[in-house]
C-alpha cells in the first residue's frame, strides 16, 4: 500500500483547503460549514495546486503564524473525514 493513498491526498487538500479559507483558527464548526469553506477555497485558487501555492507563499510570509494555522486546518480536516463524506469535495483534485 502506497503511503499517499486517497485518504492521505484527501487530508492533504482539505487542509489546504481550510488553510486558504476565511475560517478563523479555533472556531467551532460544522461539516457544513466545512465543506462550504473547502467548496469556496478550491473555486477560489482554481484547483488544489492554486492552495498549495497560497500555502507556500504563507509560511515564506510568516512561517510560525502558518505552522500554528496549519495544525488547525488539519485537526478540523481529520475530525470531519472521521465523521462525513466531505472526502469528495476534493475527488476532482487529486488526480
């Protein structure tokens, strides 16, 4: 088994997706409201490699500020992947 399967690639670009998003650190959330951030994030950047560059540019920016939301956006993105099929937000990305 691949260590990138489709379950890693998911995480990866939900959490890019929420890191993009105007969702702020530490916020209560839905998997609805998730899955609208993500939603927007992605139309937003084009595809997922338009959130991995935003990534990028933000931890060049402000590398701490970035780690910290970071680490966020990928606690949201495992909580809601454990608990909804907001996995196919992203299905069109990870190709």
């Amino acid at each position: 088994m691949s260590d990138l399967d489709e379950g890693h690639l998911a995480l990866a670009c939900i959490t890019d997706a929420l890191f993009c998003s105007d969702l702020e650190a530490g916020a209560a959330l839905t998997s609805a409201q998730v899955r609208e951030a993500v939603g927007k994030a992605l139309h937003a950047h084009r595809d997922w490699n338009g959130l991995t560059r935003a990534v990028r540019a933000a931890f060049a920016q402000t590398p701490a500020e970035a780690a910290s939301r970071e680490g966020w956006c990928r606690q949201v993105a495992e909580a809601v992947l454990s608990h909804s099929d907001i996995v196919t937000d992203c299905g069109a990305y990870l190709l």
